[in-house]
C-alpha cells in the first residue's frame, strides 16, 4: 500500500517575503542607529556656530533616545519577520498602521508648514538685505530653487512615512502571509491573545506613555485648562500621564471594558485642555519659563508655524480621530467577558 502524502498547505507560503520585509526592518533600524552619531554631531556642530547658543541638553537627548528605541523595535521586529514569529508580524502589521495615520498626517502637516516657513525665512531675508552669496536673488532664481527643495523634501518624507508602511501593511496584512506565521509558528503568543485592533490601540498609547516619559524628562512643559504648566509640577504631571497611559495599555490589551471608559473620556478631556490652553495662553512665556534664550524664543516667534494654528490642527485632528478609533473598538469590550483582567503572557 503506498505511503500517503500529506495535503499541500491550502496558502502560498509567504516565508521569503517574511524573510525579505523582515531585513528590510533591520535595515531600517540600522539607519535609525546611524542617526544617534550624527544628532550629536549636530548637536556639537551648532555650538561652532558664530553667535548661536547651540542645540538644547533635552533636545539632543530627546533625539538620541527616540532613534535608539526605533533602532532596537525595528531590528527585533525584523528578526521576529525573518524568523517567521506570529508575534513579529502582529506587531509590525499594527505599528505599520499606527505609522501609516501618523505618517499620512505628519507629511499634511509638513506640506502646509513647510512653504510657510520657506516663505517667512526667505522674507526674513531680504529685509536684512540682498547676499552676495545669491547675486540673482533679486530675479528670483532661489525663490525657484528653494521650491524644489522644498518639493524633494516633502516626497522623500512621503516616501518613508507613507509609502514604506504601506507596503509592510499590504504584505503583512495578507491572508497568506499570517497563515503562514501560523504553521511555522504553531505556538500561540502572547499577540493572539487579543484583537489586533485592540493590540493596535494598546501600541499607540505605549508609543504615547514614552513621548510624555521623554518631554517630561527633557522639555517639562504640560498644557492644562488655560495655561503651561512648567518647570517640576508640569515634569510631574506629564509622568503622572504617562503611567496612566501604560496602565491603560495594559488593560486595553486585557479587554478591561472599564479601562475603555477611562480612556474615552481622558482622551475627550486631553482634547478640551489642548485647546483651551492653546488659544489662552502665551507658548513663548512658557518657554521663557524653561530657560529658552532670547534668540531661541525670537527664532520660535518668527517661524509663521508658531504663529499659525497649524499645530494646534495638527494635535486637535489626530486626537479625534484616535477618539473615532476608540468608538470604533467598543465592539470588543463587553462587561460580561470572562476573560477580562485573567490573561497570562505566553513566552516570545
């Protein structure tokens, strides 16, 4: 009697595209750990600078610990890709498009700031009068010059904000592709534990917990009903934030339906103190307030971004629509779950 084969896997297996988005991870967070040397060159270099006051102690802080800790999620993400982890591509499936809204928001943003700003330090030009450097300044040729750059800029920031999540949200989102994390990864992990949706909720206000944890750390500064609170009291309040936003991380992952309520409402609240404070008080005072110089605060005042609404747009836009995704995810918090609070984490 002849051996019986065992069926084919009814998917393609997507085991090398695994292995070619996971490098393409690694090399993501390669780059992202190249940037830490080149921040505090930066940071040295602007010291050289005749009549400047250099780059802020929190502001090179702030970007060396936030390229370290994009280096090290990408790198482990993409070796969990290649390796085929289910863990490995729930999590690059929700960051991917956690990275997709913000990337999409943030290269809006920048094209409506960036001409703006262009505009402003081109005009902050020419009333200090015309450059040697630019003998045609007055025919408009850098007028011309600097449109291009500001073009090349916008799409290479379209590029790796827009343009490379899609793709890992494309591929990781494929039937296929989790089947096949699945058969190689029969164990169950700790990321199957929960809705992805809801483990994409759970990865923002993570993300969130650490911006409050390095803002109160490097630049302590906490708008509150009306006014920037700064100095300890506003370092405090933005730690105090933070650990409720870890809370609330955890408990969303649990499927708590009491910890979405607490995030409903605190994100409804964080929106109505946002904008209060920003159309009653004086961002510049509060700066003032943490020790900016003179010339810093003149350098803030005078970019037209400060003295638009473009932030607060910015801030106010993305904020409601994490509210409309929070909505979104009632369907999975439900008081009669049993489950709710007893969930253990498997191993990695």
């Amino acid at each position: 009697m002849p051996e019986t084969l065992p069926p084919p896997p009814a998917y393609t297996d997507r085991s090398t595209g695994l292995l070619i988005f996971g490098i393409i991870q690694i090399i993501l967070g390669l780059l992202a750990a190249l940037m830490i040397p080149f921040a505090m060159l930066g940071a040295f270099m602007s010291r050289l600078v005749p009549g400047g006051t250099g780059m802020r102690p929190g502001q090179v802080v702030s970007g060396v610990v936030t390229y370290a800790v994009l280096a090290a999620a990408f790198i482990v993400v993409g070796i969990g890709s290649v390796q085929t982890k289910r863990w490995a591509r729930a999590l690059t499936l929700v960051t991917s498009w956690y990275g997709l809204g913000i990337g999409t928001l943030s290269t809006i943003f920048l094209t409506a700031a960036l001409p703006v700003s262009m505009r402003g330090f081109m005009a902050e030009a020419q009333r200090n009068g015309p450059s040697p450097s630019y003998p045609g300044a007055s025919a408009g040729v850098p007028t011309a010059v600097m449109a291009v750059i500001v073009t090349l800029i916008i799409l290479f920031v379209a590029f790796f904000a827009i343009m490379v999540p899609l793709a890992f949200v494309i591929f990781y989102g494929r039937k296929d592709v989790e089947l096949t994390c699945r058969d190689r990864d029969p164990v169950e992990r700790w990321t199957d534990r929960t809705p992805l949706p809801v483990l994409g909720a759970s990865v923002f206000l993570t993300v969130g917990a650490f911006f409050l944890l390095t803002t109160a750390l490097t630049t302590p500064l906490f708008p509150f009903f009306g006014r920037y609170v700064t100095g300890i009291p506003g370092a405090l309040s933005l730690l105090a934030f933070a650990a409720l936003d870890t809370y609330l991380a955890v408990a969303l992952f649990r499927l708590q339906s009491t910890a979405w309520w607490i995030t409903i409402v605190t994100a409804f609240i964080r929106i109505l103190s946002m904008v209060i404070t920003y159309a009653r008080a004086d961002l510049m005072q509060a700066y003032s307030k943490l020790g900016f110089s003179e010339s810093e605060l003149h350098m803030l005042n005078s970019t037209p971004v400060f003295r638009s609404h473009v932030i607060l747009w910015w801030g106010l836009l993305s904020s409601v629509l994490f509210c409309a995704y929070l909505l979104f995810l009632k369907r999975y918090f439900k008081p009669s779950m049993p489950s709710e609070g007893r969930l253990a984490a498997p191993p990695l």
